[in-house]
C-alpha cells in the first residue's frame, strides 16, 4: 500500500524559513516524479513544485519560484521542501504527492499544516 | 494560465440521489483533465484521468466525461462516503491548475 506521510509544518513568522518532509512507503518511490500541492480555504488546491526521479529537474508554479527548494533522498525515500522568505499567504495545508509526470496526481499524504503569522 | 471554473460552488443531497458537477477550462485542454476528492485530516483521493477513465479502485458509481473546454463528473447514486469537495485538475499545460472545489454535504 502506498503511504505518504508528511512532517514539519508548523507556526512561522512571515520572512522565515520551515522545511517540509514526506517519508513515502510502499513503492518504487526512486521511479516516480514527486510533487508538493497546497490547499487552502480560499484559494483551494495549487500545484507547487515538481521533481524528476534524479534530482536533477524541477519545476516550480511562478509564485514560489526562488523562494522554495523541491529536493529528494531516494536512499532515505524521502521528498523535502525548503521554503524560504514564507509569506502571510503561502499558509495552506500542503501535500506530498506521486506525480505522473507532468499529469495527475495518483497518490497524496494526509498533509501537514504551515501557517505564517506574526 | 489556464483556469479552471467548477459550478456549482457547493451543493446539499441525499443519500441515492444523482450530483452532477460542471468544470470548464478557459481554453482547450483536449482530455487533459483530472478529478479529486478531499475530505478533511485526509489524504486526497485520486479519482479519475483523461476525463473518463477511472483510477484504480473507484466505484462505477463515478463518471467523468467531456473534452475541450467543458466537463462534468457525476455520481449516480450517492452515498455517505461520497461527501467532500471535489477538484478538477487540467495537465494540457504548464502549470497545472485546479478548479475552486465544488462541495457536496448532506442536505
């Protein structure tokens, strides 16, 4: 069965910094894209960033670009987000995700919630 | 980028009935649309791809169709683990966006 379990979120003040992780079980995780997604009330579900199998591409939505970092550990099946200089609007719940490259998402963690805030 | 428009926004039924939702693309994006279920404190579930086909282990109780600019998922008979909101998803160009959700609680 495929798990995702993410961690680290959590209360920041605008202008810091939190890294996301999401431990994956249950598959071939060095053979699949990851991707982040967030949702919020407001805005509902957005797409973040994506990364190939090696590390080696990455695509991020434009309004995250140069702020977050999309890595991965395929020793350690692991997926991380560095996200820097966070924002008032960047709290959201946000997902790790399987991403079939490019397409849709085909299995998503329960999320963790960041929330910034002075 | 392209946007996506979900109606309605929100809608009330009952167990059995027929819920359809509308997803319209503000350009053509083929069959290049997902759809997704969210509950809260849960994972999101995968439901369907290329507009009609069914992810693995989804009831035939869901239906997706459409092409080009306009679809619809429908639920043919409702039933109690079907509350949530659901998304609409486009891949035909980067970057890939949502709908606004649409939810369905119990009336």
């Amino acid at each position: 069965e495929v798990q995702l379990l993410e961690s680290g979120g959590g209360l920041v003040q605008p202008g810091g910094s939190l890294r996301l992780s999401c431990e994956a079980s249950g598959f071939d995780f060095s053979g699949y894209w990851m991707a982040w997604l967030r949702h919020t009330p407001g805005k509902g579900l957005e797409w973040v960033a994506t990364v190939r199998q090696d590390d080696r591409e990455k695509f991020y939505v434009d309004f995250v670009e140069g702020r977050f970092t999309v890595s991965r550990d395929n020793a350690k099946n692991s997926l991380f987000l560095q996200m820097n200089s966070l924002r008032v609007e960047d709290t959201a719940v946000y997902y790790c995700a399987v991403d079939r490259g490019r397409s849709h998402f085909d299995n998503w963690g329960r999320g963790v919630r960041v929330t910034v805030s002075s | 980028d392209i946007q996506m428009t979900q109606s309605p926004s929100a809608l009330s039924a009952s167990v059995g009935d027929r819920v359809t939702i509308t997803c319209r693309a503000s350009q053509n994006i083929n069959t290049w649309l997902a759809w997704y279920q969210l509950k809260p404190g849960k994972a999101p579930k995968f439901l369907i791809y290329k507009a009609s086909t069914l992810a693995n282990g989804v009831p035939t109780r869901f239906s997706g169709s459409g092409s080009g600019t306009e679809f619809t998922l429908s639920i043919t008979s409702l039933e109690p683990d079907d509350f949530g909101t659901y998304y609409c998803q486009q891949y035909n160009s980067h970057p890939r966006t949502f709908g606004q959700g649409t939810t369905v609680d119990i009336k």
